[in-house]
C-alpha cells in the first residue's frame, strides 16, 4: 500500500517510548485515513473517495496538494527558539510593567493586560504546534516544552493534543461531532430536541455565554478537572499541570503578593482565553463551512471548504501565530505556524480554494447557530423555519 507524506500529528505516548503524533495516517490512493493511535484505537477513519465538486470545479485531491505542502512542513530550532523569545520576553516584561502598574492605576494594569493577553494568545499557538509536533524538530522537545507553555496557558497538554487530533480526524464530520468541536446542531436535530434542550442549546451559543463565561469555565474550571473518560497519562497530566501551576502561583504570590497576582493573572488569562475561543468559533463556523455525514465525508472538502482563511491585519496575525491560515493547518498539521503564511502565497491552488472571512464578515457570523443539510449552509434561527417545522411535523389533512 503506497502511503503518502500527510501526518496528523497530536500528541505524545511516552508509556511505550512511541508517540502518536503520527497516530492518523492518510492513503491518498486508497482515500482511507487509517488510525494508529494506542489511544484512538477504535480502528480507522475511512474517507469517501467520491469527488467533491464545487461550482462545477473538482476539489484537489490529497496527493496534488502534499506536493504544494510538503516544501513547509520542516520544524526549525531557529525559528521555534527566535518565537519563544520574541514572545515570553516581553510577555514577562509586561507582567513587570503591570506589576508597578499597580501603584499607579488599576486601569493602567487593565490596558497593560489587553497587551499581555495578545502574547498569551501566541503562547498559545506555540503550546498548539508542539502538539503537533510542528515547533521542533525534535519530539522529546516538544512535548517538554509544550508541557510548560500549557502551564503559562492554563492548559493540560496531554489531553488537550489527544481531543484536538480527534478534531483535526474528524473535523466537518456530522456522525462524529463531539470531541474538540463546538457543538453544533443541524437543523432537524434543533427541532427534534425538547423545548429544555432547545433553549439550553440557545444559551450555549449565546455570544455572551461563549465569549464572556466560555474563557472562565474553560480556562479555570474545566481543564483543572480529569474526567472519567481520560486516560491514566491524560490524569495525570492534568494533575501535574495544576501541581505546576500551583507552584507558579504561590511563587509569585510570595514575590509581589496574592492581591497583586490575581488582580493581573485572572484579567489576562480571561482576555486570552476570549480571543482563543474567539478564533477558534470564526475557523469553523461560517455560512459556507462544510459539514457532513460519515458515508460522504471527505478530508480535504473538510479543510479546503470547512476551515476558514480568516483574513487578519499584520499585527493581528502575528500575535495568533499565523492561526487565521487554517485551511492549511487542517490540510497539514505537519507545517508550523512559522511556514503557514509562506505555503499560502506560494500556491494558487490554496488561494482559490481559501474560504475567505474578513473582520466584518467574522462579527455578522456569530448570528449563525445550526447547520441546514438542505442549503448546506450554517445558519441563524428564523421565525419561519419554526413554522416550517411545525407544518412539517403536523399530521397529514384527511384526503377528501
């Protein structure tokens, strides 16, 4: 079987000396992607090999495009160390700055800390790619690394990589949702649900829900707690991401005061954790994204249509790492942050298949709340798709 170069790279198993990282290979003859992951062990992904077309043009196939990505996916040592520097220095410089801050204004900590949430955001991107073993070359350096850049994120590294290959494997998938996603509904599932359901969904996707609480729940309660469904090495990793972060806490509460920490560490990690999620909503979730079900679902349609070019200014860009190109992210995870830019201005065929959303296009997009397997399209709640529904469920008139 001839396998090509295309990796989806997660995370590392150190139990058995190997890693996952490589856990999801791709054929690109036989269209199937086949999972080898000790912890995805329940068998592998099959992709429809069906072509898809779009506006009468046929998508590229995985194998036209490795020869467009391939080029990009090296890690470099110089790259990796010139962004870890030209990122934490001034990160800690800022909490410097923020900590003296407090002797002046509270306000001035505030407007400092908008700042230090971008440099966070970036840390973030950085702790993401050593996910995928992207940042370095080396695994064993990567996952030393990503560990403590987790702990600056608030973020448990082990379980976090493993539920994000689970979304690179099945991103766009309807019979796999679930897992590294935000939870979207179709539109007759929305409908079927009970009334309860319906408006517990309608709260999740509220922006002030997901923006406002998201970061808090997310960043501060959710990842500080192992669930049953983790596995041991996923336990503890999260475990020792707390013990860490503990450390951290109580090392600077004694340096500069506990009053003093929380009042700088709490508004940073929320404003972080707001555009982390922020960003995260806007790669997957726009009117043409791509959704569908298992029989039909297909890879590249899931990355080149279901993954957004999300168009930034230069200095936006920067301080997401990049994350914006993410219709190439989802093609090959492989490519660090570093690259992704590049690999986008050297291909056309990237260019013409990048679904576009600008800023403007990106706020309008949060009106959008299930997916509509009729249009094929995401979409808000209508007062006439609640008629709809409930014409369509009435009993059929007697006949005369």
């Amino acid at each position: 079987m001839a396998v090509s170069a295309f990796y989806i790279r997660a995370a590392c198993d150190v139990t058995l000396n190997m890693t996952y990282f490589t856990c999801i290979v791709y054929d690109c003859r036989a269209g199937i992607l086949y999972n080898t992951s000790t912890d995805l062990r329940k068998g592998w992904i099959r992709m429809t090999t069906t072509e898809v077309i779009v506006n009468g043009e046929k998508l590229p196939s995985m194998g036209e495009l490795n020869k467009v990505l391939a080029p990009y996916q090296r890690a470099s040592y110089a790259h990796g160390i010139w962004q870890l520097a030209n990122t934490l220095i001034p990160y800690a410089l800022l909490w410097y700055l923020m900590v003296l801050s407090l002797q002046v204004s509270y306000w001035l900590t505030l407007g400092l800390s908008v700042l230090a949430a971008g440099f966070l955001v970036r840390i973030f991107i950085f702790f993401h790619d050593c996910g995928h073993n992207s940042f370095f070359p080396s695994t064993a350096v990567n996952k030393r690394v990503g560990f403590w850049l987790g702990v600056l994120t608030f973020t448990p590294s082990e379980h976090w990589w493993h539920s994000h290959a689970i979304h690179h494997a099945t991103s766009g998938n309807l019979d796999k949702r679930g897992t590294g996603d935000v939870t979207t509904l179709t539109l007759e599932e929305f409908y079927d649900k009970a009334w309860l359901q319906r408006l517990g969904y309608r709260f999740f996707r509220n922006p002030l829900v997901m923006f406002v609480l998201g970061p808090i729940f997310m960043f501060i309660i959710m990842h500080r707690l192992p669930t049953p469904n983790y596995g041991k090495r996923q336990t503890l990793n999260v475990h020792l991401t707390n013990l860490a972060i503990l450390a951290l806490a109580v090392g600077m509460s004694l340096l500069i005061g506990w009053q003093a920490y929380l009042a700088i560490q709490l508004p940073v990690i929320f404003l972080a954790g707001m555009a982390g999620i922020w960003l995260f909503y806007i790669q997957h979730q726009f009117e043409d994204t791509y959704w569908d079900r298992a029989e039909n679902w297909n890879y590249v349609a899931s990355a080149l249509l279901g993954a957004s070019y999300y168009r930034l200014p230069r200095l936006l860009e920067w301080f997401s790492g990049s994350i914006g190109y993410h219709h190439i992210h989802h093609l090959s995870p492989r490519i660090p942050n570093y690259n992704l830019a590049a690999c986008q201005k050297s291909s056309p065929v990237l260019q013409k298949w990048a679904r576009v959303v600008t800023i403007p296009e990106s706020i309008q997009a949060v009106r959008l709340k299930v997916w509509n397997e009729s249009t094929r399209k995401l979409e808000a709640f209508k007062p006439m798709q609640v008629e709809f529904r409930r014409v369509d469920s009435a009993p059929d008139a007697p006949s005369e």
